[in-house]
C-alpha cells in the first residue's frame, strides 16, 4: 500500500471525532481527540492485521530517536504498541500525562480530553 493511501482521514471509532489526514508528509494511525487507534497493522502501514480492535492509550513515553510515543493496548487481543504522536496530538498527550501522573492512569471513558 502507498504512504498516499495509508494517509487518509477517518471517523474516530472511539470517540466520533472527523479527523483529516496530515499534511506534513506523515500519515496518522490515531485520533488526536481521544488518542485511540485501530489495531490494523502488523508492521507499521502494511494494514495487514485482522484483529481490528480499539488500540486504547495506555501511556506516554519519551523516545530520544523517535521523540513522544504513545503506548496503545489493544482491547481485542491485548497486544501493546508504540506510535509516534504527531503534531496535534502535543495538548491531548499532555493531559494524558497529566492524568497518569496524577489520578494513577488515563481515564479512557473521559471523552473531553
């Protein structure tokens, strides 16, 4: 599949949200509203997974090469993945630390990030 395709826009499964594709030359594997994903890849694009069920984020963790990553789980099949945040995730993300270091974890029920 090319990067073209993959970077497409989408209606957040999680929280409802309309989300548009980026445009910085990068393509987007999460809601920047809710920070949740589609367990869809087995490598990073290929969309070759079959388990299609909600990545919820987990946490956050810094990556000095690949910068702000999030940590999903899959609800399904309890897989965990990292995925690079992108520009607009930076206020959601944010709260998520917030949270995680306040209130013990993300409130994932909390769609008014």
């Amino acid at each position: 599949m090319s990067r073209k395709l993959e970077n497409t826009g989408f209606t957040c499964l999680f929280c409802g949200a309309v989300i548009h594709p980026l445009t910085n030359g990068c393509y987007r594997n999460h809601c920047p509203k809710c920070l949740y994903s589609l367990h869809i890849d087995n490598k990073p694009g290929d969309r070759a997974n079959d388990c299609f069920g909600l990545m919820k984020p987990v946490n956050v963790r810094y990556h000095g090469k690949k910068g702000w990553q999030i940590i999903h789980r899959c609800d399904l099949c309890g897989i965990i993945k990292m995925n690079r945040t992108a520009p607009d995730d930076i206020d959601t993300v944010i709260l998520m630390m917030e949270q995680v270091a306040f209130n013990g974890g993300f409130n994932e029920n909390d769609k008014n990030y």
